[in-house]
C-alpha cells in the first residue's frame, strides 16, 4: 500500500478549503482517507499564521512509515521546515516557439531596414 500525503478538497464553490490527509494513493482525492493531519485554507491572506495548520508530530510519523507527500503538501513541510524541497527550474518553458521566434526576427529585421536607408 502507497501511502500520500496530499490534499482533499472541501469548502463551498469557489470558496475551497483542504485538509491534509494520510491517504492510499489509490483512493480518490475527495475520498477514503486514514488520518488528518493539517488543514490549508487558500482564501486566508498569505500571511495568517491559520492559513496553513500541520500536525508536526502525526505527519514525522507517517514519513517515518513511508508516506510520499505531494508536490504541494511538500511545499508546506518546507516552509515548516520538516523538509527540503529541491526548487524547479525548467528554463527550456520560458523559451518562444519556433513562430514566435519567427515573428520576433522579421519584426526586428523590419525595424532596422529603415533605420538604415534614414541613416544613409
């Protein structure tokens, strides 16, 4: 059994509220799960200490287990600091595509053929 620490949705539309459970990564997300152990409340201002509540000692104990947590639950316990978190980088994303790149050239070439013949 894999066990995932990752999030369930709950709250109103479009007012989400998440709690951080223990759960089979086989159930669903909103689904079957063994424990809680923390709480994220998204709509809370960024700095409120009750934006995000963990369970310190529950959750050191289901890492011992084995458990995996998810990309975002990882972020929190990197924050806590009862992980670390290697940051993403993916340069090759922020690079335009090929007619992108394509435009941004003629456009470039166009700006500076007149400058040349207002020069000359």
């Amino acid at each position: 059994m894999s066990l995932k620490i990752r999030l369930t949705r709950g709250g109103a539309k479009k007012r989400p509220y998440y709690r951080i459970v223990i759960a089979d990564s086989r159930s669903p997300r909103d689904g079957r799960f063994i424990e809680k152990v923390g709480t994220y409340d998204p709509m809370k201002p960024k700095d409120d200490a009750a934006r995000i509540t963990l369970d310190i000692e529950k959750i050191k104990a289901w890492l011992a287990k084995g458990a995996q947590p998810t990309d975002r639950v990882l972020r929190f316990l990197d924050a806590a600091g009862l992980l670390k978190r290697a940051p993403r980088n993916n340069p090759e994303k922020a690079v335009p595509g090929k007619k992108a790149q394509e435009r941004a050239e003629a456009k470039a070439a166009a700006a500076a053929a007149p400058s040349e013949g207002e020069a000359a």
